[in-house]
C-alpha cells in the first residue's frame, strides 16, 4: 500500500496526526554508552571493527545515533568504566556533539571487594567503600550536568545462613539514606531491582515491591527504574508500571529484550508486544496525548553479535514505533468495552492499534525536524562505519 494511502487509513480513524507527531518527536531516549564498546557475554567478548575503546569515542558514536534518529540527545555513563580526570572537559566535549550527559550508574560489582557484596557486605570497611563510591557518583553528576544517579545493586547471597536478611536489609537503607541527603533539589536516584544474578539464594533488592518501598522511606527524588530484564518468565510488566505510574515511583525504564532472564538483546526484538502495552499504560496515564517527561527512557543493551551502532539504532526506531502504537490507541472505544465488560472488543482495540503500520507516522515525524526517513539506512549509507573501521583497528 502507497504511503499515502497508509497515512489516509490512519486520518479516517480519527487520529489526529500532527498530534501523534508533535509528541513522537518529543520523546527522548538515552542511549548507554557501554553499548558503543566490547561488551559479549560472560563466554566471549567478540571484538569488532570500529568498536569504541573509551569514553569519548563512545560519545562520538552516541552522537550518530542522535544525528540519525533526532531524539537521543543524551548519554549515560557508567563509572568507573568511563571515569576521567575533568568531568566538566567531559560535558563540554558531549555538548560539542550535540549531547548531554545522562543518568550516572555506579559499579559495584567487578572490584575483588565485593565478592560478598558492597552495600551489604559483612565487613563495615567493604561497605563504606561501596558507600563512598555512590558518593562520588553524585559528585561526577554534579559536575557533568545530570539530574539522575541510578543504582543497581547486585548484592545477595548463595546460600542459606549467609547473611541475615534484616540486618542487610538494615545496612542497605542506612547507606542509601547518606546517599540520598546528598542529592541536589534537582537530582533523582533512582533504584533498579533484579530478582536474581550475581547471586542465586537470595537477592537484596530482588523486585519493584522492595524497590518501592526503599524509594518511598527514602523520599520523593528517589523512584522505581524497571529495566525489562529483571523479571521471572511471565511477569506481567506493564501492571508494574501501572502500579508505579499512579504512586508517582516510576522513575524510568532500562530498554532490552530479553529470551530467559537478563540478555541485554535489542529493544522489541523477542516481545514487541509487551513493549506496546508498556507503551499504552504510560500514555493513558497521560491522557492519550503522550509520556510525561518524568519518566527517563533509557536504552541497555550490550552488543554482542550486531553492530554496536546499528543496533542502538536498530533499538531507538522499535522505541518510537511502540510508542507511536499506543499513540494511535482508539482510547474511547477501548473505555467503552472496558464498562462494558466486553473482553474480545477490548482486546480487539489494543490489538488493532499493535498491528497497524506506523511507518507513515515514523517517517512524517522525522521528516519534521529534518532527519531522513529510514535512520538505519541512511546511517549505513554515510560512512561511519567504514571510516572508524580504519581509525580503531
């Protein structure tokens, strides 16, 4: 069908067009900067040509996400993977290219110290050292510009008898709270919850119940981050984010897909369909007109066999069509169905506005601000690739 004609089914549903497109191209993405580089899986780190060996070359490629996509102004980094001498110097170099500095992410899992954990770990030195880290996490954030620390804490035990749940539980809140009393008005933390991995007994912030209930002793600035990841086989995700959004804990999103627990593939590859109906509870929080700029939408992905740049933008264009999906949500018929207790017409609506063609849509709001209309396409036809080959090898 004619792109035209596609464009025309949409309008004689009664989308309003512009309205979908004002609010495609107002939605940010930040893309991490640890999936411009050498990243694999725990078997094997696959070296490719042209792969980002440090911080600023990761910008650089960050930056040709944005000039193709036209909504991935910022970067987070991930300390101490991109620590540097001058944060300031940083910032001015990513604002040279067109970016910001996004959300900070501490490590707390790679040192030999935290065979036992960080945050909670028996010895009260390993945690102050833990707790210092986060410290100059929100000190770099300061310093580049950024609003949001975002903590993933891999602590947990293997065994039983380990540890003592109530007495880590103990720890990890005090520590936050130091963390917390340090944040400027404008900074947010933001708490990410995994239910296993590294460790398989038990894990200290295994899911979004324990997350929020840190976030809400800690305060307003703290909040809940869902990565898509982190959860056991069949969670219902978008009933999180339901709950979160309508508590105001819902802090942002880490974006992934995933097979069996946390792979860190592309965005949409493996349950498109779920990334929609994501989609849809943020949008009919809003009313139907878009996202609130409260929530953080954050890529996190780790290339292993695909192009790092392609596939971060690979990610972004299944970000905007989801979400151009639940733009195109038939809201009043999908109300009345609901009052009406009829099931199929419910499903029927969301499942219509899943399988309509967006592209229209995508390629109208690139289009708008000047980009071309198949990002990944023009990426490949620009050189990019081919010429940081050289350089890096």
């Amino acid at each position: 069908m004619a792109y035209c004609e596609r464009l025309a089914k949409l309008i004689d549903r009664g989308i309003d067009i512009e309205a979908v497109i004002e609010a495609l191209y107002r939605l940010q993405v930040e893309t991490p900067s640890w999936g411009y580089g050498y990243a694999g899986t725990r078997f094997k780190v696959f070296h490719q040509p042209g792969a980002a060996r440090n911080i600023y070359e990761r910008l650089a490629d960050a930056a040709q996400v944005h000039r193709f996509t036209g909504i991935c102004p910022r970067v987070a980094i991930h300390i101490p993977w991109d620590r540097v001498d001058d944060y300031r110097t940083l910032a001015a170099y990513a604002r040279e290219l067109g970016l910001t500095i996004g959300t900070v992410n501490p490590n707390l899992f790679q040192d030999d110290e935290y065979r036992l954990g960080s945050l909670c770990h028996p010895d009260p030195g390993v945690r102050r050292r833990a707790l210092d880290h986060l410290l100059e996490c929100v000190q770099i954030a300061i310093a580049v510009g950024s609003d949001i620390v975002s903590l993933w804490l891999p602590d947990g035990t293997n065994y039983p008898g380990q540890g003592s749940f109530r007495l880590r539980k103990a720890w990890l809140e005090q520590a936050l709270a130091e963390v917390y009393s340090t944040l400027p008005s404008y900074m947010r933390l933001l708490l990410e919850y995994k239910f296993f991995e590294p460790a398989f007994y038990h894990t200290d912030i295994p899911d979004w119940g324990t997350a929020y209930a840190l976030a809400n002793k800690l305060g307003r600035q703290a909040h809940v981050l869902v990565d898509l990841g982190h959860h056991p086989q069949g969670t219902n995700v978008e009933q999180i984010v339901a709950f979160l959004l309508s508590e105001d804990k819902l802090g942002g999103f880490h974006f992934n897909a995933r097979r069996y627990a946390d792979d860190d593939l592309m965005v949409g590859t493996t349950n498109p369909f779920e990334l929609f109906l994501i989609f849809n509870e943020l949008v009919e929080a809003e009313g139907g007109l878009g996202v609130s700029s409260r929530v953080a939408f954050m890529i996190d992905q780790s290339p292993n066999v695909e192009p790092p740049i392609e596939a971060m933008i690979q990610s972004v264009v299944n970000v905007q069509a989801a979400y151009a999906r639940a733009l195109i949500v038939d809201r009043p018929a999908l109300e009345r169905a609901r009052l009406e207790g009829n099931v199929i017409d419910a499903y029927n609506v969301l499942a219509s506005a899943f399988h309509s063609d967006v592209t229209p849509l995508l390629v109208r709001a690139r289009e708008a601000i000047g980009l071309p209309p198949d990002p990944l396409a023009a990426f490949r036809a620009s050189g990019y690739a081919t010429k940081i080959a050289k350089e890096r090898n």
